[in-house]
C-alpha cells in the first residue's frame, strides 16, 4: 500500500513537471519602432532549457529562418533586438521562438509574433552602405 501510495505521488509530480511552460505564452512580444525590432519573452523556469533560438521570416508564408541563438540565465525576461529588419522593403515580419532542450525532449515553438516593420529608404539605404564597411 505504501509502495502504491508513492508510486503515485512520484507520477504526479513527474506530470507536474512535464505540463510547466518553460516561457508565459501571455509575455512574448514584438514591436518596431522604425528603425529596429524587438522581440521580448519572459521565462517561469528554464528545466534543461539548452538555448533559445530566435526564427524569423518575412511575411506569413515561407519557413522561418535562424537569425539567433541565446542561452539561458535563469528565469527571466529576455530581449532580442534585429537590428537587420531594415533590409527588406517588407512591412510584415513573423517571429517565433524555439526552445531547444538538453534532455532530448522535442524542441518548443512559441509563436509566431507578427510585427508590423515600416522602414524609409534613407535609413534602408543608408543601413545598407554602413553594413558593407562592416
């Protein structure tokens, strides 16, 4: 009975640990402020969290693609910032976070975020002639 009794309890909290969400799906956000992009998220807990990556991808069709990976600190708000939206003459860029796990379990997609992105030519342009002297 006791054997019983703990087994149960043992399963239980596995669940427990299972069903916790790694980010708070209600704080992932993505603004522009017409030069740059940012992109926020907030973590509860970081569970053999490996590294976040940051996919993006131009519109709402097409597959996303990697523009960065960060690793974990602890639970705690995260900020990216895209400082290369400004070379498309998009207005519309989707983002969404994949959590990549050390343990082996499937990888996490959060998203996608739409950001609406209006950038003039001067500062594409210009943007554009200061990453060539990079």
């Amino acid at each position: 009975m006791m054997r019983t009794i703990l087994l149960f309890i043992l399963v239980l909290f596995t669940c427990i640990a299972a069903s916790s969400q790694v980010v708070k799906l209600s704080t992932v956000q993505g603004y522009s402020d017409g030069s740059v992009i940012t992109l926020r998220w907030n973590t509860e807990a970081e569970t053999n969290v490996q590294r976040f990556i940051v996919e993006r991808r131009v519109g709402t069709n097409g597959s996303f693609i990697q523009v960065t990976s960060i690793e974990p600190k602890g639970p705690s708000l995260y900020e990216f910032v895209d400082k290369t939206a400004f070379r498309s003459t998009a207005t519309l860029y989707q983002y969404q976070i994949r959590i990549k796990f050390a343990n082996g379990n499937p990888d996490q997609e959060l998203g996608p975020v739409s950001v609406s992105h209006s950038v003039n030519s001067v500062k594409r342009t210009w943007g554009s002639i200061k990453a060539m002297f990079r």
